[in-house]
C-alpha cells in the first residue's frame, strides 16, 4: 500500500448527517481521522441494533395476534 499514490485531486467525503463534501487534494498528505471512522461504526451498529429490535417486535406482534385470533 505504501508503493500506490493517490492521482485524483478531489476526494469525496462524507459526514455525519450523510451530505457528500469534496475536497481539493494538496500536496500533503491526507490523514485519517480515527473518531469519525468509530462514529461511522457506531451508528450502523445503532441502526442494525434498531433493525433488529424492530424485526423481533413485528414477530411477537404477529404471534400476539395470532394467539387472540385463535383464543376467540
């Protein structure tokens, strides 16, 4: 990885709110910035942990409501 150069002089970015940024690439070297890569992890991992929570709610729902029908 140390031998590739980047050639495109713009490089897109993304923040928090999901709005694409570009930025001109200069002569210096880009650095990546660790607490934005974690809080990019952490909010798939709320929004799986939201997916899921929901997924499961649905499911006991239905079973709820199946229950009732057939108790009546």
């Amino acid at each position: 990885m140390s031998g590739e150069h980047i050639t495109n002089d713009t490089v897109e970015t993304q923040n928090l709110e999901g709005e694409l940024h570009s930025l001109k690439n200069s002569s210096r070297k880009q650095r990546v910035d660790i607490n934005i890569l974690l809080n990019n992890v952490r909010i798939a991992q709320k929004k799986e942990k939201m997916e899921s929570t929901i997924f499961f709610g649905l499911i006991a729902a239905v079973i709820v409501i199946t229950g009732l029908i057939i108790s009546v």
